[in-house]
C-alpha cells in the first residue's frame, strides 16, 4: 500500500512509480470523483474522453451537427 500526506494548502504528491506508470506529467489535470468514503482521480487524456465517449446520450443530434458544420465548410472552402 502506497500512502500520501495531504497538505496545509490540500495538496497531496503522487509517489513517482505511479505517475511513471500512468504517464501522469506536470499540467495533467486529474478528474476526482468521491464515492462514498473514497476518492477516485483519473487523468483526464485523450484515453479518458475515448472511455466516456457515448455516456451522454444525444440521440445522434451531435453528429447530424457536426457533419452539416463541416458540409457548410467545405462549401465555404470551395
């Protein structure tokens, strides 16, 4: 079990093996989410947007969206 103290300010350091492993890097924003009596940190990377891709359900009104967006775009290119 791998521990961490928390702060005055809040702040707590991740041990380096992990952040290796999860090629967690300065500026990587981490998601908290508190479960109960946990708290969960992900961080947030183009994996993370490919995983929850598809929660929110839009009915496909996204993606008629962005193809008629990009319709009236070629149209303006050409």
């Amino acid at each position: 079990m791998t521990t961490a103290v928390v702060t005055s300010k809040g702040q707590i350091v991740i041990p380096s093996k992990i952040r290796r492993r999860l090629n967690i890097k300065r500026g990587t924003k981490l998601y908290i989410e508190e479960r109960e009596d946990e708290l969960i940190l992900k961080a947030v990377t183009p994996a993370y947007f490919e995983k929850i891709a598809g929660v929110l359900p839009t009915k496909g009104k996204l993606s008629r969206m962005l193809v008629a967006q990009r319709q009236k775009d070629k149209g303006m290119e050409g």
